[in-house]
C-alpha cells in the first residue's frame, strides 16, 4: 500500500469512526459565533519518503496578519477557484512555488474557524521529497520540513492557556528545533493527529 492509500485509508476511517472533535478544537473561543467568514484552504504537505516530512513555512515578518508565524502553505479561497482544494493548490504554487500536478490529493478533514474571520479547510496531500520549493519573498520567509509523526505525536504537543479579555483561552504549542508552531496551524495538527489515527483522546 502507497503512502497516500494508507493516509487515505486512515483519513476515511478517523473521520467515519473516531468521536467528532470538541468545538474548541475546531474555532478560535474569541470568535464571535454572527461574523462572517471567508473561505480559505491550507495544503498539508506530506513528503513521500521512508519517514514522511511535513512542509511549513515562516511567514513573513511584515505581514499585516500572523507576522512571523509558523503556517501551511495556503490563503484565501478565491471566486475563480472551483473549490477549497483548488484555492490550497494555488496558493501552495504562490507561496513556495509548488507545482499542482506534484500533489497528490488524499482529501480534506475538519475546518477551523478562526478569529481573523477565515473558515480554513485543511487539504491533504502527498507529494515528491525533495522538490525545489522557492519561497515568495512578500508573504514567506522561509519553510522547512520535519517528520510527519513528530508534528502530530501527542507527545510532542503542549496545551497552553493565556488569558484574553477575561476569558481563559486555550492552545497549543509544538517545538521542532527553532521553530514555535502554535494557533491555527498547532489546532490542526492535534486535530490531524486524532483524525489519522496517532491521539484517541478527544478530551
């Protein structure tokens, strides 16, 4: 069996039977419950290799939103794309000039709904190791791969609290090397990471 079947595979089966996520896993608590939202799409990037890798990038500093920030490839859903895997693939071909065809589409899990007023489909995809990836310098500083079964062992990720306007809020966190994953992207991975099979607690 391929990496994507087995992704595939476990994907369908995490979403058929494991139990559904807590609305905190899946919404940022400051967001306001009558905002709208835009659509966007992330490419979860999976490397095809022994040890599949996982592709983040470092946003850049001067970015309005998210400066700095550690984020999949992706962005807003625009109207001339057919859908939120189209939106993902574009703007991983923007962002670090992925090639579309390079993808191999595993499919799509649970939408995260964010403060900033984007409703974020996550599109799972493999992809060739070792492609030639050239960051656009206006929106990424950089990116970088770490091992798939790192970003989404539990083990690996730490829940933080912060408290915001008087409401205690939740997140979490996740090091690899020198780099900080938290917010969306961190939200995500605990969520990939029950839906794929690698944490059975949704508590």
């Amino acid at each position: 069996m391929t990496l994507a079947e087995q992704l595939r595979a476990a994907l369908i089966e995490g979403h058929k039977e494991r139990a559904p996520l807590l609305l905190t896993e899946t919404r940022d608590p400051r967001l306001d419950g009558h905002m709208v939202l835009a659509p966007a799409a992330v490419l979860v990037a999976i490397t095809e290799r022994p040890e599949p890798g996982l592709i983040l990038t470092q946003r850049s500093a001067s970015l309005r939103k998210h400066p700095g920030q550690v984020a999949f490839p992706g962005g807003r859903v625009d109207d001339s794309d057919p859908d939120e895997i189209a939106g993902a693939l574009r703007e991983a071909r923007e962002e670090i000039g992925l090639p579309p065809d390079q993808v191999e589409i595993i499919g799509i899990s649970d939408r995260y709904h964010t403060f900033t007023g984007f409703d974020i489909v996550p599109v799972l995809g493999v992809i060739p190791p070792d492609l030639p990836f050239v960051p656009q310098q206006n929106e990424v500083a950089d990116w970088f791969e770490l091992p798939l079964a790192f970003a989404l062992d539990p083990a690996n990720r730490v829940k933080r609290s912060v408290e915001f306007q008087g409401v205690e809020r939740h997140y979490y966190e996740i090091f690899w090397k020198d780099r900080r994953i938290w917010g969306v992207t961190a939200a995500i991975l605990a969520n990939l990471s029950r839906r794929l099979g690698y944490d059975h607690n949704t508590a």
